[in-house]
C-alpha cells in the first residue's frame, strides 16, 4: 500500500483547517437579524415618538442607538401587515386582503408557502439557522404541526391562536397560554406566555451565536384582553392594565438587548422593532401634546404609520432620524441584501424595494422608494366551496409620496387627499382644491394606478381536505358586510373630553 510521507500529510491538515476557518468566518460575518413585531401598538405609546402617556427607556434606547423611522407603513390589521411583510408583496397580490383568523374559522383555508416567498425560507436555504416565536394565527397547528418549520423556521413557539371548538383553552396567550412546539400543543399553568415566547428566543439565540440566526419574534403583546403582568400585578382598571402590557413589552426589549451584549454578538445583529397596526380604538393617547385615538384596522396615520426602528451598532451610526419612505413588503428585500442572499426563486415576485442603503447610511432618502401603499382590513368572506374570498373587488388603499397622501375608493377613485408636510393629522381634505402641484399629484396618481390589477386577488392555497371547526359560512359572510360599511375614521385627534371618556370606561 502506497503511504505519503508525513510532511504531505501534514500540508493537507493544514490547507483543510485553513479552508474550514474561512468558512466559518464566513459565515460569521454575515449579520444576525432579530425582528420584533408589537401587536396593536401606535406611536402614542413609544416614547422616542412622543408619546405623553408613558416612558419606554428601553425601545428609546434603541432608537437612540439606531435609526428610527418616521415614514414606515405597516397595513391597517394584523392579517394583511404580517403577509405582506413575510411575503415582500402587497395584498392586492398575495391576496391576504381581509383579516382571516385560520384556527378559529377553518373552511380548510391556510397560508401556504409553497405559493408565496418567504423571508424565512430564503434566509434558511442561504445557511441562516431560524426561529419564531410569538404569534402567527394563520396556519392550525392541530392540521399542520409542521406549519413553522414549513415556512421556513427550524425552531418554534407559538401560540396557537384561538382554535374553533377549542376556544377556552386556546384562547390564552398571556397568563396559563396554550403554546405550540415541537412538543405539541399545551398549556403551561402559572406562566406568562410573554415571558416564555422572549426566555425562548434567548436560549436560541445563544445556541446558535456561533452561526447566522434569524428570529421573528411577534409578539403577543400588547393586543387584548387586557393584563396585568408580573411587574405589575395589581393594575386593574383597562387604562393601567394597557399602560402595564406597554411597560412589559418595553422590558422584554430591553431583556433581549441584554442577551445580545451578553453573548457579544449585538454588534453583528440588526434588531428591528416595529408593530402590525395602531392601537385598538378602544384605548386613546397622547403624542406630542395632542389626544390620539388608537387607529387600529383604520387607514388613518394612527393606524398605519408604524413605529420603526432599526439598530445595530457595528454598522448603523447612532441617533439617525430618517423620513424615508418605507412599508412593510420592503423588509423582505432589505433582509435579503443586508445578509449577502440572492436566494429568491424565480416563480416569485415581490413588491418591496430593498433600503439598506438607508439603514448604512450609503443613500440620500429622496433616492429610495418614491411612493409607499397600505390597504386591507375586516375580516374575509367564504365562498360556496369554502374558499376565501376579498369582500371587494378593488379594496380601498392609500398611497403615500413623500408630501401627500391619497386616499383611493373601491371604485379606484381619489376620495381625499392631505398634505402631511403641514397637516399631519389629516384634518383639511385638498383633494378638490385647484392647487397646480394637486393636479400633478392627482396625474401621478392615476398613472400609478394604471399599473395596478383592476382585481385584486384572493389568498392562494391549497386547500385542506378536512377542518376541526368551520365557523358557518353565513355567519362570517355577516361578519365581512358588516366590516364593509364601516365608516372610514376620519381623524386622529380626539377631544380631551372623549380622551378621558375612552380612557376610564
């Protein structure tokens, strides 16, 4: 048998460790991503958007230390936000439009990723290890328990969302919640659930600081009922409970900032803080001296201009105010360029246009993305073959340039228009108005809209061959009419009179 001298041998270990290492410096080089998705929270309770109510050191803290955003779009309810920012593409394409809550209403319906881009995948495929952990809702994990791992996270914790015919139970996310894993669904007695989905996210963040991480964490917090929490047991009325859930999702920052300094990789991680939508409109607040009423599932700024912040001190420079104009189908993109992916299947399309060149502070923000869109609400309809349908044809949307937003109907129609350079509280209509420059607006609009499907599509899936619960078809049906003739609120601002009123019903 033919044997190599040593020092061959010797040379082949040493290129084999070499080759190793490069690798694995790499691959550590590529930044983490930790994204934080508050439900139903507008900017009237953060505190680095001047929120009068209340103090949150911890995400000020992290706008301090990063770039917050004051022109992010979220959609106006949590359905349509959180497919339009897994998917990169608006709801007028992936269809997910009216708000479905899958585990409650059945009808075999369910987000399919085998018919959308995922970020998740895309990151998973380029060598990312990843997580979720929180709330999803639109997927039943008692018909598919593989759902997360699906859309691309290879770990999990998830509250399950409310399940029909199982509602009691799994109706809990805050104290006793009912979470699902790879360990199936259970109820964990004595916990609270906010506690368990952030303590969940940490343990993985440590396992994996040696490898590209993502974790998508939303959060359960800080969407009704209202709580106490652990810090503050003794809130009682719905005031002091809400003030205490905002409170609580500020510690649950600051506790991940912690373990990021901890395990000495924060400076390799882009953590992103946003929320879905406003606050419910049950709860009112005050943002820089004015009274602002939540304007959750509403197209008004308090429904849809989101908080946004993004921090990661070994890249973004600290303190940076940015008016860019960004929505959420851009977060897609940017993840994909900020991490070096160019892993996006060809049968996909998204809408999102990459600003990490905002973020780095490479770009002008007049050169980034020129007009941002939001839309969707209510919930859906059920077709005779038990299929989700969009109760509209054309959904009404804005559409936001840097100056002027434009409210569109259902008949692809202008309805309003402001100028938020000196109206930021939609308060006086210019739609009609002779003005030169709302003309060329106007113009630019329709040529917009050109472009436009004339039908908006419905949420594709393949459809599941059996449901543990369908809610009746008639009823939901009711439930989407009634959602369409709702009056669109017209208006932020609220009296101080109907501010204490809400407050202290």
């Amino acid at each position: 048998m033919n044997r190599k001298p040593a020092k061959y041998i010797i040379v082949s270990l040493c290129w084999i460790i070499i080759l190793v290492g490069c690798k694995q410096s790499g691959e550590k080089s590529k930044p983490n991503f930790v994204i934080i998705l508050v439900d139903d929270l507008g900017k009237e309770w953060i505190g680095a958007y001047g929120a009068g109510d209340i103090k949150t050191p911890e995400i000020d803290r992290l706008s301090e230390t990063g770039i917050r955003f004051t022109n992010a779009y979220s959609m106006p309810q949590c359905t349509p936000s959180r497919v339009a920012l897994l998917t990169g593409q608006y709801p007028y394409n992936n269809g997910w439009i009216n708000h479905y809550d899958v585990p409650r209403w059945g009808h075999g319906a369910r987000f399919d990723p085998d018919k959308y881009p995922v970020f998740a995948r895309s990151l998973r495929n380029a060598g990312y290890k990843t997580c979720a952990t929180g709330k999803w809702q639109i997927n039943d994990f008692r018909l598919e328990p593989e759902a997360m791992v699906n859309g691309g996270f290879d770990e999990y914790f998830m509250w399950t969302g409310g399940e029909g015919g199982n509602e009691e139970i799994s109706n809990k996310r805050y104290w006793d919640p009912y979470i699902h894993s790879k360990d199936g669904s259970q109820t964990y007695e004595g916990q609270f659930g906010p506690d368990l989905f952030s303590d969940f996210a940490i343990d993985f963040m440590s396992e994996n600081r040696d490898n590209p991480f993502l974790v998508y964490y939303p959060m359960v917090l800080t969407h009704t009922p209202f709580v106490a929490t652990p810090l503050e047991p003794n809130a009682e009325s719905k005031i002091e409970k809400h003030k205490a859930m905002v409170r609580y999702t500020d510690f649950i920052v600051g506790k991940i900032m912690k373990a990021l300094n901890d395990l000495q990789i924060r400076d390799n991680t882009y953590v992103i803080f946003t929320t879905d939508n406003g606050t419910t409109p049950a709860i009112a607040g005050r943002k820089d001296g004015e009274f602002i009423i939540g304007g959750k599932s509403y197209l008004t700024e308090n429904g849809i201009n989101a908080p946004f912040i993004m921090n990661n001190p070994g890249v973004i420079k600290e303190g940076q105010v940015s008016d860019a104009l960004v929505d959420f189908t851009d977060l897609f993109p940017t993840l994909m360029e900020l991490s070096g992916t160019k892993e996006l299947e060809d049968k996909y399309s998204i809408d999102g246009k990459s600003f990490a060149s905002v973020v780095n502070g490479q770009q002008e923000v007049t050169e980034n993305k020129k007009w941002v869109l939001s839309m969707g609400s209510h919930p859906a309809s059920i077709d005779k073959r038990g299929r989700i349908r969009n109760h509209f044809t054309f959904r009404d949307r804005i559409m936001r340039n840097e100056r002027y937003k434009i409210y569109i109907d259902t008949l692809r129609r202008i309805q309003r228009m402001y100028d938020l350079s000196t109206d930021p509280y939609e308060t006086k209509d210019i739609a009609n108005s002779d003005i030169e420059t709302v003309e060329n607006i106007r113009n630019q609009v329709q040529e917009i809209l050109s472009f436009i499907p004339e039908a908006d599509e419905h949420p594709d899936y393949e459809q599941l061959d059996r449901s543990l619960y369908d809610i009746p078809r008639d009823k939901l049906n009711a439930m989407s009419h009634k959602g369409s003739k709702r009056k669109n609120q017209l208006g932020p601002v609220i009296s101080e009179d109907k501010y204490f009123q809400l407050n202290n019903k």
